[in-house]
C-alpha cells in the first residue's frame, strides 16, 4: 500500500482549552503514529491575520499552540511539524490558483456568504467590512493542502466546504497546466468528542466558557469547581445525560471509571465530590504535559529551531515542486523550449472536461462537458464526494463500458461514440 498524507492547519488565534486537546490535538498525535502515514501538521499563521488584528496576540498563540503539541506527544521528528509563513512557496501557489478559480467559487464560500448575510440582515452594503483576504481565505486553504499533495484532511462536517473547493482548484489547474495535483478527501470522524463548558454549552472562545488545557493546577480546580450543575442535593440520584461534569470525565476517563461514575450518579454522589473526581482524573493526564508545555513556553527558542527544521523538511518537497509548477504555467528562463507552449495550451482546450460539485441540496455531483460547453453526461446526486469521483475515474478508465453499471448514478447521457471518443483524448492528453 502506497504512503498516505495527511495533513492539519492549526489556526494561531486563541489559547488552547480541554476542547481543543480532546476533539483534535489528542486524537491526531495519536493519528500520527500509525503506519503508512505521513503527517503534515502546520500553524496556520496567516490564517490568524484574517481572525485577529492584535501581533502580540498571534505571536502569543503560535507560541502556545506549538508547545500544546509538543507537549501532548507530536514527535516533530516523525513528522512534518511546521509555521505556515515559513514556507514561501504557499503564498506563490495561491497566486497560482487564483488565477484558475471562478470568482463564483468563491462567492459561494461559507464564511463570505455568512458576512453578506449578515450586511443584508443589517441594511448595510453586502460587502462592508468584508477584506480580500477574508474572500480569498479559500484559496489560501487550497494551497496549504495541495501543496503536499494531500490525500486525507481531516475535517468537521462544517468544513467540508474547504475541502470541496481545494479539489475544485486542484482540478482546474490541472486540467489548464496538465496532471500535477492529487485531489484531496475530507476524512469525516462523526465520533470527534466536543466538550461542554462551563455553562454547559459547547466549550468555545466564543463563549468565554472555556477551561485552559494548561491552566495551574489551583486555577484548573477552582474552574471545575465552578462548572454549572443542578440543585439535587446529595443521595439524590443524579442523571449523566446532559451533565457537562460527566461528559468532561468521560472523555478523559477508562471506560471502566467512567461506569463507576456513572454507578456514583445514580448513587446520589455529591456534586463537590464529583467535581473533585473530575478535576484529578483531568489533572493526572494534564499534569505531566502542563511541565513540558511549561519548559516550551519559557524556552520558545527550542520552538523556534523546532518550526524552523520542520519548514526546511516541508520545503525540501515544496520548493521543488513550485519550480515544476512555475515551469507548467510558463515562469521559465527564456532559454527553455517556449515554443511548445502555445500548441500544448491549444490542445488540452481542446478536451472534454469533468466537474464535480456540491448543491443546495447537500448531495454531490458531476457533469461532462464537451470542448464547446454541450453537456455529454449529468449525474443524479451522492451522498459523499468519494463514490462521484469514483465514478468519474470509472468513466474515464471505462469509457462507454462503463454506462450500463453507472445507469443509475446518471441523468443525462451521449452517445457511446461521442464519449468514447472523449474519454480517449482525455488519456491521450494524460500521457
């Protein structure tokens, strides 16, 4: 089986809580020790700048958020454990993109959409206080992924969005420049853990609900202590569904203290005796990671050589691989043969082209359209983007072969010749 990529960004913005350590930073170090896998993590710092307008504040966070992870396990010598804006050529690809992405792409995006939703909801013109780089922020996401050719980003279902529009990018440009590109999967965990709050909402900044993954041991108590529970009193049984306390044990309990919990809840345990079971199971796990996270945090100079060997490692691929892309769109010495651009340009217009897209209607799918526009094939939808772009390659490698299994996933169809024909030259063209 061939080595997989998988890559992380992790936006510099915030301090990290319980939350973020449970639902991300614990399940992907322990992602990052399985075989056949190689991990890109990176610190999202020019992402922070669309998020937040304070320097210290993003110099700060990408202080903390390295050392949480150096702190929780990541071995940066297994990895590719890097700072964004220490690799150049990210910034030269979005460049790149941007010169083949729609600007209807973009318009679609959740987070501009929401921006202008929000303007229209207030009377004010759509675009107020919206920067470029808010609108551009996907085609930066895309260069950060595709960069590496990533085969798996790991994403909450609201993030698929990001996902979706680097395949887009990926594959118009390869489409205009030739095979460069390995098209991204959104790896889906549905069983992502998210912690409640101190009010019992989602922890979230946003709230200002948050506990502090490393927080002094006193600070850390006196906070769950002050989690929100309800009057019953003690020997009163007490139900777990709905309690932040039980939910925050159980994602850092065994399955057999989190029964015995469970069996003290319907025993009527008291709440400050709860809490007291909760705030040592937290700080048994925290304890040995809060004194690593403490030394990085007062030696930020290790962070720094850390990040910057990880950015030479990184650039050890992308640096080679932003010359081959600068060749393909013609930013070559002029001593190179020239002459083949315009014909090989002419040629690939030529083609039929695939287009895999997501509708309102939450489903995924695909059309083939000839070199003129007419539309070959329209597929009905699918649930995930995986089984479309399966059956994309199906076409591809199949040709008309591949109608009589494909008929249920199709709406519209050409003549076998037509795309046969079609498919032939999309090989041809591939090489």
């Amino acid at each position: 089986m061939s080595t997989q990529r998988v890559l992380t960004g992790i936006t510099t913005s915030g301090t990290p809580h319980l939350g973020n350590y449970v639902g991300a930073v614990r399940p992907a170090v322990q992602a990052s020790l399985a075989s056949g896998v190689q991990s890109f993590y990176f610190l999202a710092d020019y992402h922070a700048l669309i998020k937040t307008g304070d320097p210290a504040r993003v110099q700060r966070s990408t202080l903390e958020i390295a050392a949480t992870w150096l702190a929780a396990g990541l071995n940066p010598d297994k990895v590719f454990f890097y700072r964004q804006s220490d690799i150049p050529e990210i910034p030269e690809l979005t460049w790149l993109l941007t010169c083949v992405c729609g600007k209807g792409l973009l318009n679609r995006a959740h987070a501009y959409k929401a921006s202008v939703d929000k303007n229209t909801a207030a009377g004010t013109e759509p675009d107020d206080g919206v920067t470029a780089g808010l609108f551009m922020y996907p085609v930066l996401m895309a260069a950060d992924i595709i960069m590496f050719n990533a085969h798996r980003v790991p994403v909450g279902r609201d993030q698929i969005q990001h996902i979706e529009m680097a395949r887009d990018m990926a594959a118009s440009f390869n489409h205009v420049y030739g095979e460069h590109f390995t098209l991204p999967d959104a790896q889906i965990d549905d069983n992502v853990a998210t912690l409640p709050g101190l009010d019992g909402r989602k922890m979230s900044k946003s709230y200002d609900n948050t506990i502090p993954l490393f927080a002094p041991r006193d600070q850390l108590k006196k906070l769950v202590m002050g989690l929100l529970t309800d009057s019953r009193a003690p020997g009163e049984a007490k139900d777990t569904e709905g309690s932040a306390l039980f939910q925050i044990y159980q994602a850092f309990a065994t399955p057999a203290e989190t029964e015995a919990m469970r069996q003290a809840y319907a025993n009527g345990i008291a709440w400050g005796e709860a809490k007291q079971m909760l705030f040592e199971r937290l700080d048994a796990e925290i304890a040995p990671m809060r004194a690593a996270y403490e030394h990085y945090m007062t030696h930020p100079e290790e962070v720094e050589r850390i990040l910057l060997a990880g950015a030479a490692k990184a650039r050890a691929i992308a640096t080679p691989f932003t010359h081959k892309l600068r060749h393909a769109v013609g930013l070559r010495s002029l001593t190179t043969g020239a002459a083949t651009a315009t014909p090989a340009k002419a040629t690939k217009a030529a083609l039929a082209t695939f287009k895999q897209y997501r509708e309102k209607d939450g489903l995924f799918y695909f059309k083939l359209q000839a070199a003129d526009g007419t539309l070959m094939l329209q597929s009905t939808g699918f649930e995930a983007p995986k089984p479309c772009g399966a059956a994309i390659a199906q076409l591809q490698a199949e040709g008309s072969a591949a109608l009589s299994s494909l008929a249920q996933a199709l709406a519209d169809g050409a003549t076998t010749q037509a795309l046969d024909e079609a498919m032939a030259a999309l090989r041809e063209a591939k090489g």
